[in-house]
C-alpha cells in the first residue's frame, strides 16, 4: 500500500546525505536520491531499497540504469542498481532511473516491465511507468520532485556524454533501454549467466537428458522417463543435447 506523500524539511534530507555540509558527488548523491523514494514505501520494503547496492558507472551507450540481483553480499544477499554516468541527461532524468531500477527491486527479476513492476514504480511516484527511458519529468509525483530538489546537487562536475568515445572489444556501440537486470542464469547474450529470467533444469535420462526451461527457482517437477526429479542446471555445466526429445513432465 502507498504510504501516501511524505514532507521532510531539509535537516532530515540533509540526514539521508550527512556528507552534504561539504559538498556531494554523484556516488554519495544517488543513495540520498534512493532513500528518499524509498521513505514513501512503509518497512519493510522501505529497508529492502536502503539495502540495495546503488553504484554510480560508465554504464552503456542508451542504457540508463540495470538492476543486477543477487550480486552484493554483506550480511546478506542484496540486489545492485548501476546508474549510467555516460548516459546521464540531467539530475530529473537521474531520479527518474533511481525510481525506475528501484521499482525493480521490489518486483523482483521475474516481474520485467509487466504489471507488477508498473505497480511497484507507481508506489515508488512514477505516476505512468514505461519501460523505455527516460521519462518526463511530469511523470513524477510532484510532492516526489519537491522533496528531491532539497537535495543539495552534486558538485563534483558531470560526464562528458553523447560524444564520449571509447574502445569495446567484441561489443556493439549500440544499446537498448533498460535490459531488465543481469545475473539470472539462462541467458547468453551479455555472457554467461546474463538476461534470461528463465532457470533451465535436467533429468537423468541418458545419454540425453530431457531439458525444461522455466522461469521459477522452486521447480518441482518428475520426469515420466526416468522418474528422477527435475534439478537445476549450473551456470556453464556441460549439458549438450544434440537433437531434443519429445519430453513428459509431471
């Protein structure tokens, strides 16, 4: 449930960035811009965002943010949110991004940009959420960018974007909006492991096993072959299957 608008004078934003007195960069900007679209949630969903890993990168060309779940660990295991200096527009477009690969993080890496996600960024102030960035910044909940412009600005200078140049080996210049978080195994195309939501899981058949592709971490499942259960796959293990077979699951 949205907890509604909240109003905080500017000691208690200055609270979320204690390093404001002298002065803020973007890697400390970030996380006060994220704890403040974070105060509108009630806990503990509000701690869940505080948690997560907020990291200011390079990122890539056209791609303004990602959510990486999963991958920091202290304690516990937390998600990151990488926000890409190289594509950064404006400080708007920033609080933008932070909503947007913060509404990840609540919906989780199965939710993509369905209806859990959009319901998910519209708690978090979106108010017409959309996969493709960035958005206007009317399409933030004006008591939101009330709050975020008491936020004192960064002041350690902006990137050199749009006509930056560099040297990727076996990359494309090219980018695409926001690609829905890495870290998930399945997936090829950014390397091993990346992009896919899908889990892949084997029998014990042999020689061939039978492969099942699906988008859970609990699945229980019985091959009507071999009767052993269906377990899930590493990340790079050895399964080759040279001509699929028609397969059962129970």
């Amino acid at each position: 449930m949205n907890a509604g608008p909240v109003r905080w004078n500017s000691e208690r934003l200055l609270d979320l960035a204690p390093d404001a007195s002298e002065g803020l960069n973007h890697e400390t900007y970030l996380p006060a811009v994220r704890d403040v679209i974070a105060a509108r949630l009630p806990e503990p969903d509000a701690a869940r965002l505080r948690k997560a890993k907020i990291l200011y990168g390079a990122g890539s060309a056209h791609v303004y943010g990602t959510c990486y779940f999963d991958r920091w660990t202290h304690d516990e295991t937390h998600d990151v949110i990488e926000i890409a200096a190289f594509s950064e527009e404006s400080l708007e477009q920033l609080w933008i991004t932070v909503a947007h690969e913060c509404g990840h993080v609540l919906a989780g890496w199965s939710a993509g940009h369905g209806p859990i996600w959009k319901a998910a960024a519209k708690r978090l102030g979106m108010v017409r959420p959309v996969a493709a960035g960035p958005a206007n910044i009317n399409e933030l909940d004006p008591d939101l960018v009330a709050l975020l412009r008491q936020i004192p600005s960064p002041d350690d200078g902006k990137p050199v974007n749009r006509s930056a140049s560099s040297v990727r080996v076996g990359g494309s210049t090219s980018g695409s909006p926001c690609p829905l978080g890495i870290g998930t195994a399945g997936g090829t195309s950014r390397g091993p492991g990346s992009g896919s939501r899908l889990r892949l899981y084997v029998c014990e058949c042999a020689p061939v096993p039978v492969r099942v592709r699906i988008a859970s971490d609990d699945f229980r499942a019985r091959c009507l072959r071999c009767n052993a259960s269906f377990k899930r796959a590493t990340v790079g293990s050895p399964v080759v299957v040279m001509k699929e077979p028609e397969t059962e699951a129970a």
